[in-house]
C-alpha cells in the first residue's frame, strides 16, 4: 500500500502559546526566549516580528537591533510542555502512529486511514479543525509519501495551512527550492553545497557521492537520496513511532555576563548534572560516559569528557565527575560564557548494570532519587536540589534544557 505521512507544524508556536494567556499580544512583533539585552538566541518570533527580518536562532540583541519596538518575553517552558502533550492527543485521535519530532511539529503515518478518515486533505482539514477546538492553537500541515517532502511541503504551507504532493511528483516539487530547505542541510553544508555551484534541491539530486567527494562530510548519500524526494537517513530509515532512545542527553546555560568565579561556576554544573540525570531516569537510561563544554568570554570553546567504569544516572556521580573535569581544564580565574554537562554512551539497565543495581546502597540511592523526581513532578524543579547546586538558580530559557520535553516521550518502565 503507498505510504501517506502527514508533518504537522504548530505555527509559531511559543508565541501562539503566550497570546493564548495574553491576547493583547496578538498581531504585535513579539519574542520569546530573553529579554532584548539578554545574552541568547530567539526561541520564536510572531509573524509581525518576522516582517523585520526575525526569526528564530538570531540572537536576541540583534532582534532588538531590527524590531526595537517588539515585545520580548522569557517564555514559559512548563506551558509549552503542557500544551504540546495537548497537540500530541490530538494527533493520536487521527491515527496512533505518531512520531513528534520536536515540541511544535510530528509525523504522523496516515497510511491505511482513508476508510475512516476518507482522502488526505479531508482528514487534514479535520484534523486543523479539531486542533483549533482542542488547543487554540493553528497548524500547518505537509501531505506526501515520504516524511521529508511532508516535511519541506508543511514549511511551504505556512501559515495555517496544507499543501498534498501527489506521488510521482516528489522530485518535481523539490526541485527548484534551495538547499537549504532540506531537512539535514545546515548553514555550514549550504555553503559548501554554494561554493561547488549547488544552489537548488534539483541540481543536488542529480549529482553522486562520488562527484562530490568528501568535500561535504557524511551523510551526503542521505541528502541525496533526500534530495529526490525519498527518506533516508536518521529516523527517517525508521517506521513512525518506533526511532530508538536518545543518543546522548545535555544541558548547558549562558550566562547573562562572562562568569570568573569558580564556586559559581562548580554550582552551576551541579545544577545542569542534576537536569541531566533528571532526564536519564525519566528515559530508563545510565550514562557510560560524561562530558562538559566550557565556552570562554572570546567564544572560544572546548569540550572534555571521561568513559565510566560504570554507567551511572544518579546525580551525585555524574556532579562530581563534572566537577573533576573542570577542575582538570578550566583556566582558573578565566571567565566562562557558557557551561554544560552532556551524558552519551546511554544504555538501558541490563547485564552487568543489573549486577550493579543489585547493590544495596546503589539501590537505595536509585529508589531515593525516585522520590525526588516525583517531588519534582509535584512541585517544580526547583523544588529539591543538592547543596552545591542551591547557588545556580536561574529561569529555564525556552531553548534552553528541554527537560520532560513531550517531543520525545520516555518509555514506560519495564520493571
């Protein structure tokens, strides 16, 4: 049976979601992820804003340099956590085989569904209707056989609205778009795509890996393949619903001036540590290895990181192995931009970690840091913290630490 994905994308997401709380904001140029002097990138801009030319990942001051007269707001993580588990119930009323991608978008294998639903743009005008009654919120919706036309088509669509590509015109649509509309492209493969004189999706579907060379790295196969309309690569090499656990987990936090202070900067880690881990039981995962990243006031950046004997997702193990690495390349006395602490070599618990949960202080601690998180869950998650972090209080930036994000819901514990 052809295959038929729908990508959905929430239309300017964070700053619909904070109009829906305040409706005076609507049709302003609005900003969510700082205030306009604010170290940081833009989370999200309205569509007012982005007449001024901003949009996401610029940084904040020069938002505030194009469009001095928007509205700038911190964001609200834990409304946008909640809303996006709203959209989610919405997408599992139209077909349970839904993969979100991130916050504000998913894909969802609408295959088989015409029976009930009847043909793609009757169930996709349901399923914008049904959004707006359920959430508030607006969509744009991408139809094609393959997830990363959907993708690229939902895009086009934007906003509030839906564009079909029937089959057999997938290389036709994508064609005559620039490189870099294709999911995998970023700025640094769009300039070399430009430089070798690939400017569009057409001339890029032509070509073969060994043409290009390794001028463009890895996964230029992939882009290729992608480039003529067919998935490949990444999750798209997997059924909707079913890509596989996280490959690493991280935090990290810009300070909103260049950070000297040793004791500040030790606090903070175990504050990012603590999120860190906070996600690693949440997924049933146990990190094998450890790393932090240090980014100096001239932005020059480094990471360093250590393997485990063995994994570990108890905060105070992952604290002081992050607080050993810093200690070990930090030039004391320089001033840090920015600070994180990333997990990876994730596994979940089998064999020999078995072994090691058996252990009683070990299981102890397991089931103590059990209750936290459900103190957490209760409370915020502020609510309780280890002593060396108590000092790194901040406000969670919306594209900062995406911990409980719903993009990626963790799986249920087997035990």
């Amino acid at each position: 049976m052809p295959r038929t994905y729908f990508h959905v994308d929430m239309d300017a997401f964070f700053v619909s979601v904070e109009e829906l709380y305040d409706p005076s904001l609507k049709g302003k140029p609005v900003v969510v992820g700082g205030r306009a002097d604010q170290r940081g990138v833009v989370a999200a801009a309205s569509y007012a804003a982005r007449k001024f030319g901003v949009h996401s990942g610029i940084a904040l001051r020069e938002a505030a340099r194009r469009c001095p007269q928007a509205v700038f707001l911190h964001g609200n993580p834990e409304r946008y956590r909640e809303k996006s588990h709203a959209v989610r119930q919405v997408f599992l009323c139209f077909t349970p085989a839904v993969e979100m991608a991130s916050i504000d978008e998913a894909y969802l294998d609408m295959t088989g569904t015409g029976r009930l639903l009847g043909p793609p743009i009757k169930a996709a005008d349901a399923l914008h209707r049904l959004m707006k009654q359920q959430t508030g919120l607006n969509c744009s919706i991408g139809i094609a056989g393959a997830r990363v036309v959907a993708k690229v088509a939902s895009d086009q669509a934007k906003p509030n609205g839906m564009l079909r590509i029937l089959p057999g015109l997938e290389a036709a649509f994508l064609a005559p778009l620039e490189v870099k509309r294709l999911p995998g492209v970023g700025e640094v493969t769009e300039k070399k795509l430009n430089q070798m004189g690939i400017r569009t999706l057409g001339e890029l579907a032509v070509l073969t890996e060994a043409k290009l060379g390794r001028k463009i790295g890895d996964g230029l196969g992939s882009l290729i393949e992608k480039a003529k309309g067919l998935d490949a690569g990444g999750w798209y090499d997997d059924e909707v619903g079913e890509s596989g656990d996280p490959k690493s987990i991280s935090h990290e936090h810009t300070f909103d001036r260049d950070e000297p202070d040793g004791a500040a900067l030790e606090s903070m880690l175990s504050r990012l540590s603590e999120m860190v881990c906070r996600r690693l039981r949440e997924h049933h995962l146990w990190a094998r290895k450890v790393q932090i990243k240090l980014r100096y006031a001239d932005f020059t950046t480094f990471t360093r990181g250590v393997t485990l004997e063995h994994p570990t997702q108890l905060d105070a193990e992952v604290v002081e192995i992050a607080r050993k690495l810093f200690h070990q390349h930090w030039q004391k006395g320089r001033a840090i931009r920015l600070i994180g602490v990333q997990s990876s070599a994730l596994e979940p618990a089998s064999g020999q970690m078995e072994l090691l949960l058996a252990d009683a202080a070990e299981s102890r601690l397991t089931r103590a840091m059990s209750a936290v998180d459900a103190l957490r869950d209760r409370f915020g998650e502020s609510a309780v913290s280890l002593a060396s972090g108590m000092k790194a209080r901040f406000r969670e930036r919306t594209h900062e630490n995406p911990s409980a994000m719903p993009g990626r819901v963790p799986k249920p514990d087997k035990q």
